[in-house]
C-alpha cells in the first residue's frame, strides 16, 4: 500500500514538473514582432510585469517540484513538504491570476480605459500566451490534486485511530 501511495505521489508530482516547467518556458519564449500604420512594436512576456511574475512563479514550484522527486519517501521533511506545497500552489494560483487578467486585457482590450486589443496584431505571440496559460491551468490543478491527497495522507492516520 505505502509503494502505492509513493508511485501515485512521484506521478502527480511528474506531472505537475512537467506542467509547471512548459508553462515557464512557453511564456518566456513569447514574442513577436509586428507593424501597425507603419508603427514597429515588439510583444514579448518581458514587458508585462504580470507575465514575469507569471514565469518567475513556474519557474521556482518547477525547482521546488523537481527537489521534492528526489525525497526519500521515509523523511521527516514531507510534514514541511506538506505545508510548502499549500504555499506554492497559493503562489501558481497568483500567477496564473495575474497573467489571465493581462492576457484578457491583450486580447478584449479594455474599452473604458482606451486600451485597444493586441492580439489582431500579434496572434502567435497570444497562441503562445494562451498555450502557456493552459499549462499554468494544468499546474495549478495538479497540485490542488497533491494537496488533497497530502490531506489525506495525513488526516487518514488521525481518523482511523481508535481511541
């Protein structure tokens, strides 16, 4: 049962790695280059400070996911890996709020404001957005999924305790 609960464990973690990593990476090779009314302006994820914290949130749950697939399954850090992974699934979810309301903007614009959409001028810099928004998706609910199944790893024990 315990080789289960591991197996199921590196898998989601597997996963959410690969999910959280393509994000980063996608949306850090975002850019495109266009002209409009014989105007040259340049999109790139750099330029949006939501975009940044975006990539730079992926990139340290990537790291911190990577470190955790090399944890010995009978360490006394997986209390601690409990509680970081609750923080950095906070930290995705910011970063993926963030980068959606930006990305809404880019592609809608925002009439009350003035701001007009970009994404009829640079569509392979917003496929590449969109692409990178997904992956961020997939992140997130793969560790509310390692979230619930850390809970239950450790509430199951209290619960079935006779008393």
């Amino acid at each position: 049962m315990a080789k289960t609960k591991r197996v199921c464990t590196l898998l989601l973690r597997l996963m959410a790695l690969g999910a959280t990593l393509s994000a980063a990476i996608v949306m850090a090779t975002s850019h495109e280059r266009a002209t409009y009314f014989s105007v040259s302006f340049e999109a790139k994820y750099s330029h949006t400070p939501a975009f940044k914290y975006f990539v730079i949130a992926n990139a340290i749950v990537s790291g911190y996911g990577f470190l955790v697939l090399f944890l010995p399954s009978e360490s006394l850090l997986w209390r601690l890996v409990f509680a970081l992974d609750v923080v950095f699934t906070m930290l995705l979810s910011s970063g993926i709020s963030a980068a959606l309301a930006i990305a809404q903007v880019g592609k809608q614009g925002n009439s009350f404001a003035g701001w007009l959409p970009i994404c009829g001028q640079v569509p392979n810099y917003c496929d590449h957005v969109k692409g990178s928004l997904i992956a961020g998706f997939i992140g997130v609910i793969i560790y509310t999924l390692i979230l619930l199944y850390s809970i239950h790893n450790v509430l199951d024990p209290l619960l079935l305790r006779k008393t």
